[in-house]
C-alpha cells in the first residue's frame, strides 16, 4: 500500500458518509453511501430501494468523501476508484457500520452492501489557514 493510499484510507476513517459516483442509463450520477474500511477495501452500505447499486455493481465506481462542511483550517477529499461488487457483511462489519437509517425518501431502509477494491486513489488537500482568510476580509 503507498503512502497517498494509507493515508486516504486514514482520512476515510475521519467521516462517516461519502458519495458514490458512475452512469446509469448513459447519465452520471451520485448516490451517498455509508462506508467502512477493512483489509484495504471500501465497504459501502446503500439503500437499495433506489436502485441505485445494480448501475454500481460489476461496474468501475468512483466514491469520495470529504471534510469539506467542518469549518476547519486544512480541507480534504478523497476519491477510490475501482471495480464494485456485492458482498454480504460479517457481524463484526455490520457493528461497524453502525445502525442505519430507519427511512430513506420516506420509505423503510432496506440495505445493500458493496465493496469495492480500489485501483485508484487520490487526496487532496486545501489549506485555508487564518492568515489567508483574513487576507481576503473586506
């Protein structure tokens, strides 16, 4: 694993949710995903009542995640691209995921559960320290 992919998988760590990104029906879309990460792969846990994960599955995906709304100095984002597959959780990995949601759109949840092992990786990272935002101060 490089250096930029640990340190991916650690900023991962840092948020609960992302977005799922790939084409259906020969259109983009986004979809927001839960995730977890183990053994290096991204494990995802979307509502299935959208339909959403038969574009996703068997199909190269891109899934990122940021910390862009946090109001912090130092922005991240980062993206994992790679092949998405189904894949039924262990106990352990639905501990993980924690308890979902009880509606998506007004309707019960009714999870799906992909992983997808990632080809690429990039991090990218804004520094908006307190001396630049005062620069920009009118």
């Amino acid at each position: 694993m490089s250096s930029e992919e640990a340190r991916a998988i650690e900023l991962l760590g840092r948020v609960p949710y992302g977005r799922v990104a790939t084409s259906m029906r020969a259109l983009p879309f986004v979809a927001p995903a839960r995730h977890i990460v183990v053994d290096g792969r991204v494990l995802l846990r979307l509502h299935a009542g959208l339909g959403y994960h038969h574009a996703c599955l068997g199909s190269v995906v891109a899934y990122g995640a940021d910390n862009l709304g946090s109001d912090r100095e130092r922005v991240w984002s980062v993206q994992f691209t790679g092949t998405s597959e189904r894949f039924e959780p262990t106990t352990g990995e639905l501990e993980l995921f924690g308890p979902p949601p009880r509606e998506v759109d007004g309707e019960p949840f009714d999870p799906v559960y992909m992983r997808i092992e990632p080809q690429f990786v990039t991090v990218h990272s804004l520094d908006y320290s307190k001396e630049r935002q005062l620069q920009h101060v009118a």
